[in-house]
C-alpha cells in the first residue's frame, strides 16, 4: 500500500498544486491528542483512517468527479488506482484535502448538524444505532470528524466499518452466484413464453379467418334460402298458369337449387367442425401460455426474494431482530433435488434443524415414517412428491397432532414464505425454548 501511495504521489507532482509535502501546515504528531476547538479535519486524523473514510463515504463516480476538478486525469485508472490515488493526496492541509473536506461537508450536512451538539456517551449512541439501522455512511464521517471523538472512539468506529466490509464480500459472493443462474433461468422462461404467444396469436388469426369464412357461407346460405322461397312462391303461381312441361323445368331448377344448398350445408357443417377444432387448440394453447407464466411469476418472486436477502446481508441489522425457528426440526418432503443444499441453508439460516426425504422418488415410503417422527414442522410442494407419501403425511401429521404445510411450488421463495410465517407463530417462552403454534 505504502509503495502505491509513493508511486502515486511521483507522478502527481507536476500538479498546479505541487505534492503533498509542499502544502504541510501544522498537522499534528502522530498520536497527539487534537484540540476540541471545532470541527476535526480531515488532514488532522491519522492517515491510516483516510482509506476508510473515502472507500465508505465516496462512491468511484464522486471519486471520478473530485480528481478531475483537481486536473487529475482518471482515464484508464481502475478503481482501486482511483481510491489509492485520492487517499494518497489527502495527507496534508493542502488544496485537495480542503476540496475533499468541503464535498464530505456539504454531502453530510445535515448529519453532521444533527451530531454537532452530542457529547462522547450520546455520539456513540448515535453510531451504534447507525449500525443498528444500516445508515452508516453519514454517521461514519460525522463521528470521525466529531471534536468530542477521541482516538480510543474512532478506533472502535474504523473497526466496526473494516469487520462489516469483510462481512458483506463473503456473503455477497455467493448470494450474486445464485442470483446469476436464477435470473438465466428466467430468461429462458420468458423466451418460452414468447413463442407460445406468437403460437397463440397465429393461431387466433386462423381461426378469425375461419369464422370469417363462416359468415359468409351463412350469408349466401341465406341469401340461397331466400331465393328457394322467392321460387316456390313463383311455382306455386306456375302451377295455375303454365303447362307441365313449364312445370318439369321449374322442378328440375328447383331440384338442383336443393342440392346446392345441400352442399353448402355440408361445407358449412365441415368448417364448423374445423373452427370447433380449432378453439380446442386455442384454448389448450391458453392454458399452457398461463402455466408458463405462472411459473414465470415463480421464478421471478424467486429473484425477487433473493435481492430482498442481498439486500439484508449487504445492510447491518441487529442480531436479535429475528428470533428464527428456535431450533426446531423441518422435514421437507420431495422438491428439487439441485435445491436440497439451498433448502438446508434456508432452514438453518432461521435457526432450524433440516431433515429431507424425496417422497418416494427414490427412497422407499416406509422410511417417511422414522422422517415424520423426528420433525416438528413439515412442508412438501404438489408438484414433486409421490401420491403414497402425500396420503401418508396427512394421516401422520393428523394422528400426531403435528402441523404440516402443503407449498405451492418447490422453490426457494415459497419455503421461506413458510418458514416466515412458522417464525411468526413461533413464542420464546421463560425457561427460553420455543412454544410451536400449528401452521
């Protein structure tokens, strides 16, 4: 680090403002105590402090933005060369540590306001409750610049900000991973979805054109019934007035009118038994379209929960906001077998024991039973469990008086659902064991 920070600061001393050396004024020895006349500022705390302060208070695009007012050119920088770059240059009472002092100032203005009058007790209360609360950007620069913080203070606020970045990278890692096949599953999804709706919609035209067609055999049945009946009143008239020769041509007219409209009929009747067919398959096709967006809407509450996980694990939150399942024994039976070790974490992530049978799938039934006496809570999805283990598991849980949830998928999102409102129900009793309530 210290090596970087040398370089650093050989190729930033063709600067307008020289290198740090040249603007020193009056910094303290290292290790003296600062005077409470005021506000402390940056070049004033120990320098070791300056990577935690512009690594949790600037983001890379602010960082970006000060070095190119500073005439500091960042092409090409990767972000670490960025941080060290501004780290190394703020040492020393100088121009870029007044500037950099001045932009954390107005950023955390009313903060800083809010803690001016705090005494040490009161502003260590404040801290902790900013990390109760996840808000700790604002607090972290308006305690280290406090007057009333001493150095015993900022040390135990640099190592709660150093413990929480260590925290944060590891459960990132692998909560990003699973967000990353998730997210391509559902890609996959939406473009099933999308070619069952061009399938759909080529075949609702078709069937438009086939009513369509419909309606105008139906129009020039109509419109030949109409005739038929114009002729017959006109034979009718005939009969009186002309001869049976007149007579036998206007029957054998008649009798072709009748077998032409007796094939329409049978072109009629034939498109209708088309159309018949085809709203079979357009209905078919319709419900298929709302089975794949229903599981699209699964798999995207799956995502969804996941960033809401991302989230909590990337934000500090008190230990004791969830009293979890309190060490009680789910048994899940069948589900996904590449989701088994997800389902564990889950369960175990609340404080719960995990136990797995796959419903018959593989194992026999009969082992379900020596499974059911272990658990305290059990859940199986509809989709992935054999009918014997459904039946079995309802007789069971009922004879036992043992609560049982049936799950409406087997996905991450619905067990936590689950598991949330068993947490919900779940009462911490005096002796400190927990009192299970029927889901």
């Amino acid at each position: 680090m210290q090596n970087i920070i040398q370089k650093k600061e050989k190729n930033l001393s063709w600067l307008p403002f020289g290198t740090t050396d040249s603007f020193a004024v009056d910094h303290p020895p290292q290790g003296q105590k600062i005077h409470k006349l005021g506000k402390v500022k940056l070049w004033e705390l120990e320098h070791n402090y300056h990577c935690a302060i512009i690594g949790t208070c600037l983001t890379m695009a602010e960082v970006k933005k000060i070095l190119g007012q500073l005439n500091i050119g960042s092409n090409g920088f990767s972000t670490y060369e960025l941080h060290t770059t501004i780290v190394s240059i703020i040492s020393e009472n100088n121009f870029p540590s007044k500037k950099v002092q001045n932009y954390l100032d107005k950023k955390f203005k009313s903060t800083v306001q809010k803690t001016r009058k705090m005494n040490a007790d009161a502003l260590k209360g404040f801290w902790k409750a900013a990390l109760y609360c996840g808000d700790i950007i604002s607090a972290f620069w308006a305690v280290m610049s406090h007057p009333e913080c001493d150095e015993a203070m900022r040390k135990d606020f640099y190592g709660d900000i150093h413990m929480l970045s260590h925290m944060s990278g590891a459960s990132n890692r692998a909560d990003l991973k699973r967000l990353s096949l998730l997210e391509k599953e559902r890609e996959k999804h939406i473009t099933e979805m999308r070619s069952w709706e061009t399938k759909c919609n080529k075949l609702a035209a078709e069937n438009s054109r086939l009513l369509n067609s419909v309606n105008s055999h139906q129009e020039q049945r109509s419109g030949l019934e109409n005739h038929v009946t114009a002729l017959k009143n006109s034979l009718d008239q005939l009969l009186i007035l002309q001869s049976t020769k007149e007579r036998q041509e206007l029957d054998n007219q008649l009798e072709k009118l009748k077998n032409k409209i007796n094939y329409q009929a049978n072109e009629l009747a034939k498109h209708q038994d088309k159309e018949m067919q085809l709203s079979k398959l357009v209905s078919h096709q319709k419900h298929q379209i709302m089975t794949n967006k229903a599981e699209l809407f699964a798999y995207q509450n799956e995502v969804e929960y996941l960033h809401s996980v991302l989230m909590e694990k990337t934000q500090s939150s008190c230990p004791l906001q969830k009293r979890g399942l309190c060490g009680q024994c789910v048994l899940y039976v069948g589900g996904k077998t590449n989701l088994i070790p997800h389902y564990r974490e889950l369960v175990e992530g609340k404080s719960g024991i995990f136990i797995h049978h796959d419903g018959g799938i593989e194992k026999n039934t009969q082992d379900l039973q020596q499974s059911l006496s272990k658990a305290d809570v059990v859940v199986f999805p509809g989709n992935c469990i054999s009918h014997d283990a459904y039946w079995k598991i309802k007789r069971s849980c009922k004879k036992q008086q043992k609560p049982y949830q049936y799950l409406k998928s087997s996905g991450l999102y619905s067990l936590s659902d689950v598991l949330d409102k068993i947490m919900a129900k779940t009462e911490p009793t005096d002796a400190g064991m927990s009192k299970n309530v029927g889901i």
